[in-house]
C-alpha cells in the first residue's frame, strides 16, 4: 500500500462514509494494512495507522512463523504457551480433568483466558462453545495451521479504545500469509523416548497469483496419540491409600463388612493390582494403580483444518478479498473410570432388609471387565469456521482510504460422555422393596452379585451415553477509514475512524435423557444459553509534536445489548514517542479498558458438575494431619458444585500504563526493556473450590465466622449433617456464582535483545533473549477484604518470570537452533513452598537440500527432564506447569513444487 499526503478535504467524506454503516464488530481489522506489507509503512497491532516502523507507544512482540518451527514449538498454541509474557497458568487439552480438554488457550499477565484478546488476521472469532473452567468464555488456538502463519504479533496491557472488550491484559494478533507460489507439502514426525503420546502431521499450503488475483491456501492434518498416566513410571503407581475397588460397609458403625476370598478371585482386575486392604474397620478390596489407570496426561486428538484466502483487484482503486478457516477436530480422554455406590443418586445408602441394618455398597469397574479402558473415554467431535470478506481501496474523490468487511465464526462441539444407567442399583442390588420411614430405600441384595467379575455385556446393559450439543457464533460488521487529517510543522496528523456492529450467541444444551431418568441421577440439567449485541464507533490520531516527539490518541464507545439492558463504555489510551538521538526511542502509554460479562456467566442456568479433586482442609486440619499424608486430600473424583449465573453483572473496568526504551544503534542489535502495570476493578469471578476450601478451613479453625470472607466461604461449603449415618460432616456440595467483587492488579518488567554476527566464513549467528518477571500481582475478593500478595500466595500457580533466549547460526545450507526456556518458580503441589526454577532446552536443525527440499530433525527438552513434585501426592509432578511427556524428537521433511 502506498501512503500518500493527504488534505483536510477527505475528511468530511470519511466520516460521512463511515456513519452510514455502524454495523459490526471486527474492532480487530487492525488489518486494512496487513493485506500487504510494504517497505514504508505497515500496521502493527495496537493501531490502525500505519507507521514507518514496527516500534511504537506500546511494546509488540513479535513470532515469525519461521521461529515457530526453529525453535522447536510443536504449533502455533505451543509457541504462544511458552513466550515469556504468558505468565499465566491455563487448563488445556494435557491438563487431565478439565472443561475443555478439546481446547488451548493462554493468560497474558497471568490475568485469565477472559482478559486476552485472540483475534485472526485483526477480527474476532467464536468463542469456545464449552466455558473454561465451567465459568468464562474465551478463544481457542487448536485449529489454526501453522504453515500458514506469516507472523503474530503480541501487544501488552489495554487496548479497548482500538479493539473494544477483552483487551485489558492484551491483544494476540494472528496474521496469516496473504501470498504465495507454488506448492509446499510438509511431514512431520515425533515420538518421545521414553514412550507414548506420538504426534504425525501432514500439512499442504501454497497458493498461486494471476494478473489481478492472488489466492493462498493450508490444508493440515494432525494425529497425536494418548500418554496415560500408567506410562511414566512415577505416576505409574498411587501411594498411600489405596482406591477402595469392591467394599460393604455398615453405614451405623462404619465397619466393613469381610467380602471372604473375593479379592484374591478378583486379584488380576486392574492389571493384576487388586488385593485385599485391611483397616481399623475391616476390609475391603483395593488396588493402587487405580487412578494411573484411567488417566490420560495427553489426550487423544485427530484434527484436520483448512484455510483459504483471496484477494482480487477490482480496479486500480479497489480490492476485494475473502477467506475462511474450517477446523474439524476428535479428542478423547479418561479421566476416571466407572465407580457404583448404592443408592448413589439418594444418601448413597440403604436399608439391607436381609442383615437388617443400613449398608453402603461400592465397586470399581475394571478395564477388564468392560472390555479395555478406552471404553469408558471420553470424547469430543467439534467443528470450527469462520468466513470473511469486504473491500478495500481509495475513497473516490478522495486520497483517504477505507476497507469495509463482514465476518463470521461458529463452533459446534459435541461431548460424549459414559454414564450409568438409572437400572444400576436394580442390577447389583435386585428389585427395590420400597423405602423405610426415613424415606431410605430398601433391598434384599445377594452379596455375589456385587463381588462377582462382570462382562462387557453386562457393563453395556448398566451404561450408556450422554450427548451434549454445545454451539457458539459471532458475526460483524466493521467500517474503517484512514488518511491525513491537516499538516503540522513536524509531519501530517493521521486519523483513523472505525464504525462496528457486531452480535454474539452461544447455547450448551446437555443431553434431554437427563431430566427424563434414563442416567442414575436426580440432578437436573437445564439448557444455557443466551445472546448480546454490540455496536462502537472509534477514532484514532496519531500527531507529530515535534520532528523527534510523536503522539497518539484514541477513544471508543462500545455499547453492548443483552438479558434485556444495555450497557455503555467510553475508553481511551493515549501514547507517546521519543527519539532524543536516532537509535533510541523512549515510549509511554496509558490506557483505560473494559471487558462486558462472559455471556456463560449471565445466563449459565442451574449448572452441576464434580471437580477434579478436592482436598478437605478442614477434615485434615481435624485429624491434625498434613497435605502430604491426610487421607482427605487430593480426592478425586472431587467434590460435587452447583454454579448460576447472574444477569445483574457489569462490566469490568481496567487501567494501564507502560512506559520503555528502545535502543537499536544498527540493524544488528537491539535491546528494550519496558514496565507494565495493569489494575482491573468489578472484576468479575468465581472463586476456586481449593480456595474456598482453603479459606473455609482456615475460618473454622480460628473462629472467624463474621469477616466479610467467611461469612460467604462458609454459606458456599454445604456438609452432611455430624450425625448424619452416611458420610457424615463430608462435603455435600460447593455452591458458586459470579460477582462484581474483586479487585486484581499487577505489574512488571519485560526485556528483550537482539545480536546478529555476520562472519565471512561462518555465516551468520543470531542471539535473541526475552525475559518477563512480575514484580507484584495483588487480589481481593471483596471491598472489606485485605490485600492478597498472590505472588507469595503458595495456591497461585501462575509463573513469577520466564526466560526465553535461542541462538541460531546458518551457514551455508544449514540452520541450526538452539532455544532455553527458564521457567521461574511457581508454588508445589501441596502449597507448602515453592519449586525452584527449572530450564528446559530444545535444538533443532534444518538442512536445505536442494532447491526445493528440506529435512529437519528437532529435540524438545534435551536432557529429558521432568519435574518432580510428590508434596501434594500422585501424579507426583506440578500439573500444568511442567509436562510429563520429557524428551520429543521430531523429523520434518518439506518439498516445494512450483516456482
């Protein structure tokens, strides 16, 4: 794109223009000039103006898709894991037990999924249909082919005034290519040497240009296997308590009752591992590698995503383009296996009419007896597209230009999960007499007919599936037009303005069979759904003070629609450049932000679910037991939640200022460093169940029933009654729903260098280093609470700093990389201190063959270390933050057919 000198005149036609059609969201289009990358101007996100360089008020990193692959990232979300900005710690696809196990995302600032903006090539996508963590919507990055990445672009702190809602903590830009020649058809292999969670990749991408045309195009398919937990061998067993497998217990005394010899008939159920346990009160049968058994640290995913792009001259004043994305994936994971206890969906219990007391009966399915473990995965097909088109080009009459578009995205994820059936009781139990007084149910059962092994017929006619059908869509309209307003002695004022109307909708629907007593539960499942509408209207200066001192403004009012009110945000950021000699450049800004509430927090309906785990601190701090060995702690399946909504919530509001240097005395070197601060208020949250376990504990222990805190911990933590026969005092139920409480704040510090040597012998070698560290990260959860230090808090998990540094040398044909990551320290699995920092090391080469042909072979984590943490028991590793895999090897082979 050239830009030329502009007048005053085009300025009434633009703004003519742009309020006749206030019709979308795309607050994202920082594209109108990343269609084409010219030598003296480009846009870089956080603007939509161009500039003769990519340094500007804000600090921009940037990720070439070639240091996605030479640096050893498996994808595009892996390489957006790992920057150092993303201190965060997330729930994904290798998590385990999560909401969204098919979907990736990240947390700049460690400030929430919610709280960063995910845009592709400048425009919003869907949400994900299914809500993280079962609370706030966010964007996923699974579906997006990294051969046909150009660049990403990250911008640090607020941004609403360009791109309205979402950007408080920041905006990730993901720019794909707009042209290429011939055909690129690549290979990619890898394994890990000590076994499991393969990967295979196949990706073909090219493109063609004709005399007014230019079209680009990826197809890729990815298969990667499963890593269960009975693979690696320090997860491979569970200490401690063994899982109780086959018991009968007397609910009045607590006693078991002797199963005789049926544990040793059982013994080879659960690979051989099942024994007899005996306790104060008995036996029963159990087994330790129970939980290694049915869970995947890796799940299983086969993903096929195709991309396509066109861009057509229309004349030498107007362009059109289109392009969509079509992403299909199937996941699947086992995170627990299929568990019985009497009468579960009532007390859990029943009146044994036979031994005339009241019993609780319990079994373990085995993978034996239901034909292999992958029958009780679970699984998840989705499917994702987005499509969007418009013009671009000169307003007539006018040098001011404009780009005009319309975009859409839809998500459809389907879940299918393996639950028991309402005859369950009926099958182990036999025909229900009726109920006592008490209302308790009541059997004549046959002892074998619990402790006999079953088939997977038998398996099959007391389970079935559960399909739930969750969907997600955006659509926008947007109207952007630039050009130079008047001219000041230092160089023309440039203007951008930007008219949006956009509309959102989700639904999660679960599967109707529920409420119909078909499944062994009396919980209901209601339908969530809802939509919101929006419109904004934006402008955006940039004006040149002086001939070293430039300055830029903007401000937005975004307006939202939705439960039946509207809401309005005006916000704001200005920034300012300094160049005192001509390598250096001094920069600051200050921003205002909002986020409107996660639709999934104003209209989720009665929800109900179970945590991963869950420890009962206060039981252990009753029995005056640690975390390390109270048998309360880290229970999983954990505890049971009930979540609403509110349709009352308001806006989050958020505030924050930067300020940096950039020195870069030649096209060799550079180095910046710049401070961030960022303050959120109203912000909108659900409190973590370990949390207000924490707090409910620490409450009850000390007597504090009147604080602010403990008041609501208290009221949210249901527990069966102390005199209650079955599970008495145990935790019945944690209630939870979002509210305009909190207040969050954090700041930091981000350096980042570049050296490049050029020798005449030894090709070129490139350093490059970046480095986050959070100075402070501040919480409370209500106006009368104390400040909370959550980078002291040992139940933050979210990273302190991160270093990232590569050195890559090309000589020749060959381009070698090496790349360290420093992860800082973060709290142990049991909260007791923190886990000292740990670097992990990948190395890569790439070999130009010839012309058209490259291999290469890529090590992730050289030294195939895995962190270790047993403070908090099995898995025996810090879930989340380190992975179990160790070391991968990659081969990769590409071939270019065509010019």
């Amino acid at each position: 794109m050239k830009i030329t000198k502009l007048t005053l005149t085009p300025l009434a036609a633009a703004i003519t223009l742009l309020c006749g059609s206030a019709q979308q969201a795309q607050a994202q289009t920082a594209s109108a000039a990343e269609q084409v990358a010219p030598p003296t101007s480009v846009v870089v996100t956080g603007s939509r103006i161009a500039r003769a360089s990519v340094e500007g008020p804000s600090a921009v990193v940037v990720i070439t898709g070639e240091e996605i692959t030479k640096q050893g990232y498996k994808n595009l979300f892996d390489a957006l894991n790992n920057q150092a900005q993303n201190s965060g710690f997330t729930t994904g696809a290798d998590f385990g037990n999560t909401h969204t196990p098919s979907a990736n995302t990240i947390s700049l600032r460690g400030l929430g999924p919610n709280h960063t903006l995910i845009l592709l090539n400048g425009r919003r996508l869907a949400d994900f249909p299914t809500a993280y963590e079962g609370a706030i919507n966010f964007t996923n990055l699974a579906n997006i082919p990294s051969s046909i990445v150009e660049r990403v672009e990250i911008l640090s702190g607020g941004a609403s005034a360009v791109y309205g809602s979402d950007a408080i903590a920041g905006v990730v830009n993901i720019i794909l290519k707009k042209k290429a020649d011939g055909v690129d058809v690549n290979l990619k292999a890898g394994t890990t040497s000590r076994g499991g969670g393969g990967d295979r990749r196949l990706q073909i991408s090219g493109g063609r240009s004709f005399e007014k045309l230019n079209t680009v195009f990826s197809l890729e398919v990815l298969d990667r296997e499963p890593l269960w937990s009975n693979q690696r061998d320090f997860m491979a067993v569970r200490e401690g308590t063994p899982t109780n497998t086959l018991s009968r217990k007397n609910v009045n005394t607590g006693n078991f009752h002797d199963l005789g010899d049926a544990c040793n008939a059982l013994g080879d159920l659960f690979g051989g591992s099942q024994f007899k346990h005996t306790v104060k009160k008995g036996s029963y049968c159990a087994s330790n590698k129970v939980s290694p058994t049915y869970w995947t640290t890796q799940t299983r995913n086969r993903s096929t995503n195709l991309f396509g792009s066109a861009n057509y001259a229309l004349s030498p004043s107007t362009d059109l383009f289109a392009e969509f994305l079509l992403g299909q994936n199937k996941t699947a994971n086992n995170t627990r296996g299929p568990t019985w206890t009497s009468s579960s969906a009532d007390n859990s219990y029943f009146f044994n009419k036979n031994s005339g007391v009241y019993e609780a009966w319990t079994k373990y399915i085995s993978p034996e007896e239901m034909g292999g473990v992958k029958r009780y995965n679970r699984t998840w097909d989705d499917q994702a597209s987005s499509v969007s088109l418009g013009a671009k080009g000169g307003i007539p009459g006018t040098s001011w230009r404009y780009e005009a578009g319309y975009s859409a995205s839809f998500y459809k994820s389907e879940g299918h999960v393996q639950r028991a059936l309402a005859n369950i009781d009926s099958f182990f139990l036999g025909q229900k007499l009726g109920v006592d007084k008490e209302g308790i149910a009541i059997y004549a059962p046959n002892q074998a007919r619990l402790t006999r092994r079953l088939t997977p017929e038998e398996f099959n006619s007391i389970t079935g599936q559960a399909d739930s059908d969750d969907t997600s869509r955006n659509q926008s309209l947007s109207l952007v037009a630039t050009g130079e307003l008047f001219a000041l002695p230092a160089g023309p004022v440039k203007l951008a303005t930007i008219a949006e109307a956009g509309h959102q909708r989700f639904a999660n629907k679960p599967d109707p069979r529920i409420n119909q007593g078909v499944f062994n539960t009396l919980a209901k499942s209601a339908i969530t759904e809802g939509s919101r509408r929006r419109y904004a209207l934006g402008v955006e200066a940039s004006v040149p003070l002086l001939k070293d001192l430039n300055s830029t403004l903007a401000g937005r009012y975004d307006r939202y629609n939705f439960a039946g009110r509207n809401e309005g945000k005006l916000t704001y950021n200005a920034g300012i450049e300094w160049r005192p000699v001509k390598p250096l450049l001094v920069r600051g800004n200050y921003a205002t932000s909002f986020r409107a509430p996660d639709m999934n927090y104003i209209f989720k309906a009665r929800g109900t679910g179970y945590y991963a785990s869950s420890t009962d601190y206060y039981r252990c701090a009753q029995a005056g037991k640690s975390i390390e060995t109270c048998e309360f702690a880290n229970v999983s399946p954990g505890s049971d939640y009930v979540q609403t909504g509110s349709k009352d919530l308001r806006s989050e509001k958020g505030k924050s200022y930067g300020l940096g240097a950039v020195w870069s005395p030649s096209a060799d070197f550079d180095v910046s460093v710049d401070y961030w601060n960022i303050k959120i208020d109203d912000l909108v949250t659900n409190l973590s169940a370990d949390t207000l376990l924490r707090d409910e504990a620490a409450c009850r222990v000390k007597g504090d029933l009147t604080s602010p805190t403990c008041l609501d911990t208290i009221g949210r933590i249901q527990r069966y009654a102390l005199t209650a026969l079955n599970k008495p005092g145990e935790i019945r139920e944690i209630r939870v729903n979002p509210i305009n409480a909190a207040y969050q704040d954090a700041d930091g510090i981000d350096l980042s260098a570049r050296y490049a040597l050029r020798t005449a012998d030894w090709g070129k070698f490139t350093l490059k280093g970046n480095y986050s560290k959070s100075f402070s990260k501040n919480s409370r959860q209500f106006a009368g609470d104390v400040l909370k230090d959550e980078l002291d808090d040992l139940s933050n998990q979210d990273w302190r700093d991160k270093l990232n540094a590569s050195l890559n040398w090309n000589v020749g044909n060959w381009s070698n990389t090496v790349f360290a990551q420093r992860y800082g320290k973060v709290p142990n699995s049991g909260q007791t201190a923190f886990l000292s920092p740990t670097t992990l090391v990948n190395l890569s080469s790439v070999y130009k063959v010839s012309e058209r042909a490259t291999v290469s072979v890529a090590v992730n984590n050289v030294n195939n270390r895995i962190k270790r943490d047993t403070t908090g028991g099995w898995p025996n590793y810090p879930v989340g933050n380190y992975s179990p895999v160790g070391r991968q090897i990659w081969l990769e082979l590409n071939y270019h057919f065509g010019s």
